[in-house]
C-alpha cells in the first residue's frame, strides 16, 4: 500500500438509531404527557428567573439583550 492511498468506508446506523428510539419511547412508558412535560418545563423557569434582586435582574437583562437566554419578562411586573 503506497502512501497515495485513501482508505474510506461508510457505516449505516440507520438501524442502531431506530433501535436506541424505541428504547426511548419504551422507557419514557405509556403515560408521558409532553405537552404537560413543556408546560412545567414552563412553570419551573418562571419560578427560576422570579424574585430577582436588582443586580441579579440587571445580569439577566444583559443575557437576554446578548441572546443567551429567551426574554421572559412577559406578565412581569416591573417597579
């Protein structure tokens, strides 16, 4: 085999992937709601950026500005 030589292959995981998704799908069981997944998803981030002091609400005001966290002052009750 000379050093000009390009060894390349192809690996199909098509299948491994449908097994790792039924597996998930088994695990997460019958009775997995994702709307109501969402919704306390929802509810917890309210209650995480509530209650700020004035620096830390100064701190997030800066983040959302730059994009790194979603605006969630909607309903928010300002001073």
């Amino acid at each position: 085999m000379g050093s000009d030589s390009e060894l390349s292959f192809a690996l199909d995981l098509t299948l491994d992937e449908a097994r790792r998704r039924t597996a998930v799908v088994e695990a997460i069981g019958e009775d997995w709601d994702p709307v109501a997944v969402l919704a306390e998803e929802e509810r917890a981030y309210d209650m995480l950026y509530s209650g700020l002091d004035p620096e830390q609400q100064r701190i997030y005001d800066e983040l959302v500005q730059a994009g790194v966290l979603p605006d969630r002052t909607v309903g928010r009750v300002t001073d």
